[in-house]
C-alpha cells in the first residue's frame, strides 16, 4: 500500500453518538471482580472505540480513546488500512487533538501505545466483561468480519487479520529464501541402486548372532541374514560369524527387549543432473531390534547432508535440520568450505560408482586410491583440488605423507604448489624421490630429505626414516654444537636404544635431557666420554643425582613452607594403600617423597606447583604405582582424584609404556577399593573435585591448548587428559 494513497483517502470522524458515550463514560457502580489472588475494579465502560469503512478494496479502521472524545476531539488515535488481497496492513498515527499525522507503523493492534493495557487484553477476565468494554456498532463489528474474511468481529478480528497476515508475510519471506535452495537442491539425482543395502551392511559395524538357548544347533547372523550353525554360544560374548566371518556379539532371543546399532554415516558421490558438478551425500543409518524380532530390526535410514561441488570448484552445504525451529528440510548454511571437526565422523564411502565419475570434477582426483580417506570426502576434494601434490603423492602410493598433509595446516614453504613434477613440488630430486618411496615418510622425513639435498650430502635412509616416523627434526638436535654429525648421534642413539630397550624416540629424549644436564653441571661435554657415555641410563641418573645433591633439601623446605597443609594430608592417604602378587598402591607420606619421585621418574611432580595444589584443595592426590617385587624402585606415578578416579599415569620422561597395560586390571580393582573406604565428607570432596575437572577439561577444550613437547607434541591438552582418564567403576 501506497502512503500518498492511503493519505487521500476520506477520513473518519468521531460521531455525535460517539461523543454522548464518552461523556457519560463513567459507571454509576464499578465493577469488581474477583479472580484468585487478584481483583479487578473498573469505572469506566469503554476503553475503546472503533468505527470502520470500506474504500475500495482497502478497510479503514479508526481506533479513538474515550478520554480524548470526552474533552470534544473528534480525531482518531490510530488509522489501520487493510488490504486482504495483499495480506497487509499498516497503522497511521495521529494526534487526537488536531489529527496531525506522526508515523507510519507496522505494529498489530494489541501492541498500539496506551491500547495494549486494555480490559480486552487482561487474561484474568471473563469475555463478558472484554467485549462489553470496546464500543462500536454491529454493522461495524460484522463488516471487519466480511471484507477481511475472519471468523471473529470487530477487534477480536482485527487481531486475527493481523495476525494471519504476519503469518502469511512471513511464509513468502520463508518461500523467496528457501526458492534458490530448491533449485539447487532438485539438481540431486535419485539415490544410486544397491547404496542402500550396502550402507545397512558395510556401515554397520556392528552384527550380532540371535540364537534360542545355549543348546542351539543354529543362530541367526544380522549380516548373513539366515540362520548359521552354532556350538555353545554364550549371551553378550564376543565372536564370529562362521559363514561370513564377521565380528558378532552372542544375543538371547528372548531377552531382547530394546537393542540398537551405533548410528554410522555412509556416504555416497553422484554426478549432478545438469551435469556441471558432483553432490556428496550423507546418511545416518542403524538400526533397531525389539522384542523378539530379531530377524526383522526396523532401519533407520536418514540423509543429513548434502554438498554440491561444481566444475568451477565453488561448494554448497545443505544440513537436514528443523527450518526457524518449525519442520525438517534441507537447509543451506553459511559457509563456503568444509569444516572437519576434530570428532568428526567421516563415515565410509560408497566406491562403486567412484569410475564412472571420472568425467566430473574427480577425473583428476585419487580419492578411489584410499582405502579410507583421512577426512570428510568434501574437505578431501577441497583440499586436493588446491594442493595437486595430494594427488600425485597418492598415486605413487605414498599415502601416509598425503594423509599428514590433507590433515595438518602444514608449514607453507614445505612444497612448492607451482611445479608440475612431484620431485620439485617436493623440493627434492629425482633420486631422492625414489628414495623417499621407499621408506614410510612424514612430513618431518620430507624435511630431512630438503635438508640433506641443501647441504649437498647423503646420509643413510634409516637414519632419516626413523628421525621422521619418531617426529624427530633438525630443530630438535640444536641442543648439540654445531655443525651436528646426525649419522653419528643416529648410531649412538640406536646402540642406546638396544642397550635400554626403550624405543628409540624415549631414548633420544633421554640423551637430550643427560646432554643439558651435562651443560647444567658445567662437565666437559667436548669428551666423547661425557658427551656420549656407554650407559646413558645410567650416565643419565647419576646427572640428576649430581644435578640436585643439595637442591633436594632446599626443594622441599621450599614446598613445605608455600603449601604447608600437604604434609599433613598425605599420611592420611595410607589408607588406600592396595596391592596383589603383582603391583601394589604406595601412598607419599610427605613432600619430600613427592620430590624424590619426581626426580627419579624425570616428571614434573617434583616442581609442578598444581599437584601440591591438588592437594590441599582435596581435589587430587598422588600415589605411587610399584611392581610388588620392587617396592622401592619408582615405577608409574599416578594422580588419584578425590572421587577415586585416576587422572594421570606416567613414569620415566612424563611416558605412558606398553609395560602398563597389564597392570590396568590392578588399577581399576584399585580404584574399587578406594571408593570402599571413603568416608562421608571425602565422597562430598569427590564430587567437587570430579565437577571442576570436567570444567577444567571444557575451558582447555575451548582454549585449543596443545602439547608442546614429546611425542604428544601436536595434540589437544584437553584430548591427552581425556584419553589418560581412567573412571572409577
């Protein structure tokens, strides 16, 4: 509707009628009504007038105040022009006093200044007492009925105009937003045949064996789909299909009452219909067994993304999720590159269509050469298409190298993106191309190779393989004096390696800490006697010993003076002392125990000031875990939450060693047994200690911080804390 328009139209008046009402608004007797806790006293009988006429296909409506009538204005407060062909509406302002326009507005009527706080709008009263308090003529009333086609008269159709009409603008704004979405989306092809079936079968991982009772000949296999013989299967054990072989767990058939499958994402590639891209489409499928249908579980089979690549490398995300909070569709969001999180479930990829893509935009991509991919096959795509190393690394099958990059925001002057040939897009030559292929490089032993070819030498292959695979860079011998002879601390670290029997990355980083110990000691690090010992364990312990003499001492009176409460909690912690035949719980008595440790094992609990924190906060505590055997000799340190749970496990160097996993068992019996024997108030401490954790686990989380040293070096603090946690059962 036009202003100017509406400006010409003919006005409307208060009526002598009208006037005589006004003045005589005032009851005789107020009425009062009462409605629970509140009572409602009224002494006026208008709170409104309306009067209403049609001009042409618009519907004026003029909303006077009784107060302003009384004083002999004959101006309406409020001008509405309604238009149903339109569905719209807008209100005119005005003084009542001269009738001078003020504004335009948009408002519905029940939010109208000095009109919103009207009896019609009060829920506590009756509807008697509402509609007698707005006056206006039937004829009126009926009007508003007929030219805005409501089914309610006067103001309560006003506000079911305004209403519909707010509903209506807004599913054309709705419509003019989601037109180019469907354009796009109708480009989809219909699902490729057989994706189905092989979703529910490849992307459900897990299977299950249904059998009647322990004397059953013959189970039914959910991937085999038939039944399958069987010898003495027992409930909820783990076995395997002896027809198809696949992975199972033993399930009662009469004790299924509610039983699903972990949701698993497929995903298929499919040539769009105009032919000027490719849609990558992903589903959620698992499926659900109840009762005792066991042969028949009712799938769940749903599509939840959709993303279109076109020719041009120009990208659509689609999200099947509620539209405004109103239903499910298919929704576009606002990004134009994938985004793989790092929880991200990539889902398994339907392959056998990938051939005959190659006339798309995969006609020069190696996604069919991964046997899984090592991100989301959109980010996959994305990055390929502007890294063409990818592509060439994964078709000499150097796939791990490939992986590393798609995966990492890698260093940009690692490769050259302008070369065509891989050995110059490496930064490398022909030859040590050659080389690199035969070894399982990383991004660390590519940096090896630019190295050796910069300073015009060769070293040997497993030198640089094992620097690379053990993330072992040059940067991280620069402790030594240069120039750095790598082959020969390569073989020295090797005969050490064999003589300790760590790996080889534990025992470089024990060389690293004797050869700064050396430095910190002021030896003569020049001696090969002292820059290269024949034990370096042994060189490395005595460096320590030497290091600390007296410093021990002060340490500990230095700790006991800044957290004086320690030394008195910790003799309590005998109590949770616990062992077997082979491991046993060793609780510190003291501070200078905690020292001692932390020297011997080469960790931080010595000077770290958080753990003496822990303490006196009883929020964590530490505890010593020994070999029975060996009762003396310092073995794994552990952090024990207050509620029982253990945090951390590390020994030599802030490690966790394959020699651990046989005592896990030991330590969940451990925790057990210290849950047994808290008291009251140590349970109440456990709950704090176990809610500010979990806080302090989500602010690192959201803080991104990472492990800077080791070989975590890389990783999510917050994910190596998580991944160290054990729960207490």
């Amino acid at each position: 509707m036009q202003k100017e328009m509406l400006r010409g139209l003919k006005r409307i008046y208060a009526t002598p009628a009208m006037i005589r009402n006004a003045q005589n608004n005032k009851l005789d007797e107020p009425i009062i009504y009462n409605c629970g806790w509140h009572t409602y006293k009224y002494d006026t009988k208008y709170d409104l007038m309306i009067r209403c006429q049609s001009r042409g296909k618009i519907l004026m409506i003029a909303v006077f105040l009784p107060q302003n009538i009384a004083k002999g204005y004959k101006y309406p407060n409020y001008e509405i022009y309604c238009n149903p062909e339109g569905d719209e509406y807008i209100t005119r302002v005005r003084h009542a006093t001269d009738g001078k326009e003020i504004k335009w507005s948009s408002t519905m009527i029940c939010n109208l200044d000095k009109v919103d706080n009207i009896r019609y709008f009060d829920y506590g009263l009756p509807e008697r007492f509402k509609k007698a308090a707005i006056w206006q003529r039937y004829e009126g009333k009926d009007e508003i009925r007929q030219f805005l086609k409501v089914k309610e008269i006067g103001l309560g159709g006003i506000l079911e105009y305004q209403r519909r009409c707010k509903v209506r603008n807004i599913e054309k704004i709705e419509k003019r937003e989601q037109k180019p979405w469907d354009d796009e989306l109708a480009l989809t092809p219909p699902i490729l045949p057989g994706f189905e079936r092989w979703s529910k079968h490849e992307a459900a991982d897990e299977n299950f064996i249904f059998y009647k009772s322990i004397h059953s000949a013959t189970g039914y296999c959910s991937y085999c789909e038939k039944e399958v013989p069987l010898i003495k299967p027992q409930r909820n054990k783990d076995g395997r299909c002896p027809c198809c072989h696949r992975k199972i767990k033993y399930k009662l058939r009469n004790k299924i009452k509610s039983l699903h499958t972990i949701p698993r994402t497929t995903t298929c590639i499919q040539k769009i219909n105009d032919g000027g891209g490719c849609v990558i489409r992903k589903y959620r499928v698992f499926a659900y067994y109840r009762d005792n249908a066991y042969d028949k579980p009712s799938w769940i089979y749903q599509e939840e993304e959709r993303i279109f690549i076109y020719d041009n490398g120009k990208m659509s995300f689609y999200t099947y999720r509620y539209y405004k909070n109103k239903y499910m569709r298919f929704c576009k969001e606002n990004r134009t590159i994938p985004i793989d999180y790092w929880y991200g479930n990539y889902g398994k990829l339907y392959r056998r269509n990938l051939k005959a893509l190659t006339k798309t935009i995969l006609k020069n991509s190696a996604i069919m050469l991964w046997k899984e991919l090592p991100c989301s096959s959109e980010r996959y795509l994305f990055v390929e298409k502007n890294n063409p190393v990818i592509e060439m690394l994964a078709k000499i099958n150097l796939l791990g190298l490939a992986k590393e990059i798609v995966q990492t925001n890698y260093d940009k002057d690692l490769l050259n993106q302008d070369a065509t040939e891989l050995s110059k897009a490496l930064k490398i030559d022909s030859a040590r191309l050659k080389r690199l292929k035969n070894m399982t490089p990383t991004t660390i032993t590519l940096k090896w190779m630019q190295y050796e070819k910069m300073a015009n030498t060769i070293w040997p292959d497993c030198m640089i393989s094992e620097f690379g695979q053990n993330r072992i860079g040059i940067n991280e011998l620069n402790f030594l004096p240069q120039p750095v002879k790598y082959v020969k601390i390569y073989n020295y670290i090797k005969r050490q390696q064999t003589l300790s029997g760590e790996t080889f990355h534990q025992t470089f980083i024990t060389y690293r800490d004797y050869y700064n110990l050396a430095e910190q000691n002021k030896w003569n690090v020049t001696s090969t006697q002292i820059s290269m010992p024949k034990d370096l364990k042994l060189a490395h312990a005595n460096a320590i010993l030497f290091a600390r003499g007296e410093s021990i001492k002060k340490q500990v009176k230095k700790l006991e003076k800044k957290w004086p409460k320690c030394n008195k909690i910790l003799p309590n912690l005998k109590k949770y002392e616990y062992s077997n035949k082979e491991y046993s719980i060793v609780a510190p008595v003291c501070i200078e125990d905690m020292v001692k440790e932390g020297i011997s094992l080469n960790h931080c609990m010595d000077h770290a000031d958080f753990y003496y924190d822990r303490i006196q906060q009883h929020e964590a505590y530490p505890f010593f875990l020994r070999k029975t055997s060996q009762k003396d000799i310092p073995w794994y340190t552990l952090e024990v939450e207050a509620s029982g749970n253990i945090r951390q496990k590390r020994t030599t160097g802030d490690n966790q060693n394959l020699d651990l996993e046989a005592a896990i068992p030991f330590l969940y019996e451990f925790m057990a047994n210290f849950k047994k024997v808290m008291n009251e108030e140590e349970r109440a401490q456990g709950k704090k200690a176990d809610k500010k954790r979990k806080e302090e686990y989500k602010k690192l989380r959201e803080e991104q911080k990472k492990v800077w040293r080791g070989k975590l070096a890389g990783q999510l603090l917050a994910a190596v804390l998580e991944a160290d946690f054990m729960q207490a059962i």
